[in-house]
C-alpha cells in the first residue's frame, strides 16, 4: 500500500508543478449574477484599497491604473503581472535558506507589502504564479464567511417532536435537522439531548430521525484524497456535523491489573470496543503500531499491548462509516444518558407543517472562525464553505459554494489577476490555486474591514499559539499567520499580518510548490523576520 501511495503522491506533485506554471485563470464573468447580499456593515469610508496590477509583460508600453485614497493619495500596485516581478530579489537570508533546503528560487511565491496598500511592496517574487496554498485557502472561506454572514451568525439546529409526551413516553418520533453547524461536539450534543429530557422525554417510542438534507454533497469517500480514511482531518462534511465525525479512544493505564482501561467518547451504539488492553515493559516509541488495531463498523479491536511508560493516551480517529457516525453517536449518548429507544435512529426528513419544539444554537461565526484558522480544522471550514452557498443561493452544495466565493471576490476584492481556483473551504485539494498578488490583496482588503478584528483574532500566533505556537522567530516579532502544508504532495504556505519594528504592518504572503517544500518553513521564517526588522 506504501509503495502505492508513494507512486500516486509522486504522480500528483509532478502535476502540481506542472499546475504551477501555467497562467492565472481568467476571471469569470459575474454580470448576469445578482450581487450577493452580505451583511449589514457599519460605514466606513469609500477606500480604493489597491490598484489593479500591471497588464501581462507582453503588452509592450503597458502601465499600471492607479487608484486614488480619499485626498487624491495614489495608491501603490501590488507587483508587475509578469512572474518575475523585475527588480525585486530576494533577501540573501531567505535565499541561502532556500538552497539550504533545495528549494529553487523558481518554485516560490513571495510578496510582502504594506497592510494599509499605501505604498509598493517590500518585495514581490513571482507574486503572479499560480500556486496551492493548501490550507492557507481557509483565509478566503474565513473572510469571506465573515464578510457576508458577519461574525455573530449563528447555525440553529432544530428539534422536533411528532406526538404527545406521556407517562415520560413520546408517543412519536423525535426529528433532529441539521443547518450545517460545524460545532456540534459531544457537549453540545448532551446539551441538546439534555433539553429533550427536560420536555419530560424518558422514553422515545418511534424513531430519533436525523435530517441531513440541507446540504447535497453526496457521501465523499474520506480516503479519496491520501489512502488515509481513518484520520480526521479527512472527515467529510455533513449538514449533521456531529463531532467532527471522529471518536478519541482514551487509555489509561491500571498498573495493579497491568491494564490500560478503554473508553470511547463519543459512545458509539452498536459497536464493540474491549473494556481494555494489556500493558507491557516496553519502550513508549509507536504506541499506535504496538497496540496492532483494527478499527471496523460494528468492532474496535486490539491484537497487542499499550506500553506502560506512555501514562494515559488518546488516539482521535475518524470513525470507519462516516454516514452513519451521527446515529451511532445520538443513539450512544442517549442511552449513556438513561434514555430509553423502542425504534431506531435513522436518515430521513421533518415532515412538512411540523411545529419545531426547541432549537441549539451554535457559537457565534467569530468563535467557529478562530477554531478553523488557529487550529487549521477542515471539515469546520468545509462546513462554512456549504453555508456561504446555502445561505446566498439556496443551495448546500460545493457548486453553489464556489460560485458564492467566487462572485464575492470579483464584487469585493476584485477582478485585477482573476481570483483563486477554489475547489472546497479547507484548501485540502490539489485542485486549489492562488497568487501571492492575489491573497496579499485580499489581506489589504481585510485590513480595512470592519471585520479585521475578527479574522486576525482568528489566526495563529508565532510561538505563542495554535498551530504555530512551536514556531519561534529570531527577532522576536510578533506575527499573525495561517500556514498550510501538504508535504507528500509538495506544497508548504504561509499568510498573514507582521508587526515591523518601524510600528508599520504588513501582509505576507509565502507559497512553495516543490517536491522539497515542507523544507522551505526555515525560508519563511526567514522572510517573516527580515520583514519585521524594517529599520
């Protein structure tokens, strides 16, 4: 199987670099589309934040329009359109780490420019090609969702009953519809079962129904994108979004029985996990590898030993029928609960006309958007990306979602270098593309938002936390950045805001698309410092 995977992972890097040199796409008319309806915005004034970038090199004697700041200030453009952005060169620092990490200075994409868009940028390097940015693509569903839907949307998730309560019996089914929240967790999930309880339900003597029909995304296969079903940062997105669709199996070690106990949260009706494993003298090295696992529908399974010098472990794994987690997990939980159920839970719909009992409400969009950025969660931005389709065209589908961002960008950001290539909301595709010239306009964009707190709040901070919080600079500096790498597929990003010692912001945007990416993080660190030490 690992000789299969490598084979796939090294056709796809060759296409992806192969992706990297081909031209900006077009952007696609938006003429016949009726604007998009965001949300109300407190008024600001009417800034052209960026002027539209050079026309393509070939065009001889072209020049760049400019546009103009309230007091007739001209507005810098980004870069050249061309790929080599004439007159710009790297940083010696970030390009001896670069050959440090055989990294060609040809397969990355660097721009670093004012936040404000007031003045040219610092450096712009190939800041026209095409690259996937990976998971830095949550920067466009994150901004976007803010943008259009405001950060105090929330996802209400309805409850319904069909009958009388009576003697602590429904008499009925209990319908659960789902609106796409992405925070669903087993907390929330008790909470929402907690309430049913509160209506005087012991007992439900039809069926608990779950209605997932508000998005149509059909069943995505969770190992169509790297042969690895069971991680969860390949769970699917759903309109019942319970838990990530994921389960944590915890072990904690009883020495005096030379067991690990075993415990599933959540619990999973209809699926047999042992009480516990043994425990054995051996080194804490592949702990996984040593408890020889085999994770099936209806049986969790383990043929060896935990070692007892790893203390109490968690193992977060995406739940091998994906379709049918949501029912195994209420039906878990509700018996967990003391509930009692006469049917089954299962698929289907609220029945027309059927008064709605209580609704959950999700977190506000500014909390979900912080657990997306900071701690790069892809079914969450998935579940966002469906949401800005739903909401502004009906229609929970990833068509309606791209054609949502898609005309939000041209109306917002606009049309200069034609947009990203944006396949989901997570940026977990090899389908997905954008210019440093491009994200880096966006993030200007963003700055003068109403919205700007939300989405900086929203990313990691170097060495402090999220996904970042390992990752120290030099100088010190304090930056807010959304990285995204796809090391098997040869793709490494980073993006955001950096404080510079002169008190001046800037957006940077770093992109490498190359066999040795995930090698260039040292050359990104690299460029975040040098811009920060601007004086």
């Amino acid at each position: 199987m690992f000789t299969a995977i490598s084979a796939r992972a090294t056709r796809r890097v060759a296409a992806l670099l192969a992706l990297a040199a081909t031209p900006a796409p077009a952007p696609v008319p938006t003429a016949s589309a009726a604007p998009l309806a965001p949300r109300p915005r407190r008024a600001t004034p009417a800034v052209a934040l960026i002027a539209p970038l050079l026309l393509a090199a070939g065009l001889a004697g072209a020049q760049p329009a400019v546009s103009r700041l309230p007091g007739g200030t001209a507005q810098a453009p980004l870069a050249a359109a061309g790929l080599a952005d004439p007159g710009m060169a790297l940083p010696p620092e970030v390009e001896a780490a670069l050959a440090q990490a055989r990294v060609p200075s040809d397969a990355v994409s660097f721009l670093v420019a004012d936040a404000d868009g007031t003045r040219a940028p610092r450096l712009a390097w190939r800041s026209q090609a095409p690259m996937n940015p990976a998971s830095v693509m949550k920067l466009v569903t994150t901004f976007a969702g803010l943008d259009l839907l405001g950060p105090a949307y929330t996802w209400n998730t309805p409850v319904y009953i069909d009958g009388p309560v009576r003697g602590g019996t429904l008499q009925g089914n209990l319908y659960i519809r789902g609106s796409g929240d992405p925070k669903l967790v087993i907390e929330r999930l008790w909470l929402l079962l907690r309430r049913v309880q509160a209506m005087g339900v012991e007992r439900i003597g039809g069926d608990i129904v779950l209605d997932r029909s508000a998005f149509d995304t059909g069943e995505p296969d969770p190992g169509a994108f790297d042969g690895r079903p069971l991680k969860s940062y390949n769970a699917g997105a759903d309109a019942l979004l319970v838990n990530y669709k994921s389960v944590v199996l915890r072990f904690v070690p009883d020495t005096a029985a030379r067991v690990a106990r075993v415990s599933a949260e959540p619990p999973l009706a209809g699926v047999r996990i042992p009480a516990s494993v043994p425990l054995s003298g051996k080194g804490c090295g592949n702990w996984r590898a040593q408890l020889q696992a085999d994770f099936q529908p209806t049986a969790f399974g383990f043929a060896g030993t935990l070692p007892a010098d790893c203390g109490e472990m968690q193992w977060p794994l995406a739940y091998p029928d994906p379709p049918g987690f949501a029912a195994r997990a209420i039906g878990g939980l509700w018996a967990e609960m003391g509930g009692s159920l006469a049917g089954t839970v299962r698929d289907g719909q609220v029945p027309q006309g059927l008064a709605q009992a209580f609704e959950l409400q999700s977190p506000p969009l500014a909390e979900v958007v912080r657990d997306i950025n900071k701690y790069s969660n892809n079914v969450m931005a998935d579940q966002l990306f469906l949401t800005l389709g739903l909401q502004q065209r009906r229609r929970g589908t990833f068509g309606a979602a791209r054609g949502t961002v898609r005309q939000w960008w041209n109306e917002r950001v606009g049309t200069g270098e034609g947009g990203p290539v944006v396949d989901n909301g997570s940026g977990l595709s090899l389908e997905g593309r954008v210019t440093a010239a491009g994200l880096a306009r966006m993030l200007q964009v963003a700055w003068h938002s109403p919205v700007m707190s939300e989405l900086m709040a929203s990313l990691p901070v170097a060495g402090v936390d999220g996904t970042l919080r390992r990752r120290n600079l030099r100088s010190g500096a304090t930056a807010h950045l959304k990285s995204g790498t796809m090391p098997e597929y040869g793709v490494a990003a980073l993006a955001g805001f950096v404080d510079g010692a002169s008190g001046r912001r800037y957006v940077l945007v770093a992109l490498a698309n190359h066999a040795n990416a995930a090698a260039a993080r040292g050359a990104f660190d690299a460029l975040v410092d040098w811009a920060a030490t601007d004086q």
